[in-house]
C-alpha cells in the first residue's frame, strides 16, 4: 500500500496569530498518526512562484492522509491556518516504484 502525502506550501501572513494553527492542528496530526517529513527549510524554486515555507507531511496511506483534512479537529485548525496564511494545498499518494 502506497502512503499518503501533504504537499503544502506556505505564505505566513501574521506571524503572531500562526502558532494557534499549529497547537489548534495538533490533535489531528496525532490521531491520524501524522509524520513530518519537510518543515520549512531551505529549498530553491526554479519555477513557478514560491511562498515562504514548503511542508511534507506523510500517512499511512491516501486515505488517512484525506480522512486527517476532512476531520473535525483539522478543519477547526484549518479555519485558523487560512485566516492567517496563504497556501497551496495538495493530498497525493505516493508513487507505488
């Protein structure tokens, strides 16, 4: 079974308010047994237009990585994040080789 991926990129938009996304996203990323594999860093963007932070977050698999979105504690969270972030959002699955 191939993993799930999110892919986001991330322009901060009020620094001061921003970490209550992170704590407010918090419980989902632990019931959905989220792990960070890219936070922010340094990255070259030889195409298109880049935001500030780019993250990689990994799942089980597809389906766990859309159910973490979609769930109640996520969206409470998401509200926060697009209040004060710009972003670019997109759910893959992992490539099966």
């Amino acid at each position: 079974m191939s993993k799930g991926y999110w892919v986001v990129r991330v322009s901060v938009k009020n620094a001061d308010n921003y970490p209550a996304y992170l704590a407010a996203a918090k419980p989902a990323f632990e019931k959905f047994k989220a792990r960070f594999l890219v936070r922010g860093g340094k990255y070259t963007a030889p195409e298109g237009t880049p935001r500030d932070r780019n993250v990689v977050v990994e799942f089980q698999d597809y389906d766990t990585a859309l159910a973490c979105y979609q769930s109640p504690e996520y969206q409470r969270a998401r509200d926060i994040r697009m209040a004060n972030a710009e972003t670019d959002f997109l759910i893959v699955e992992g490539g099966r080789g």
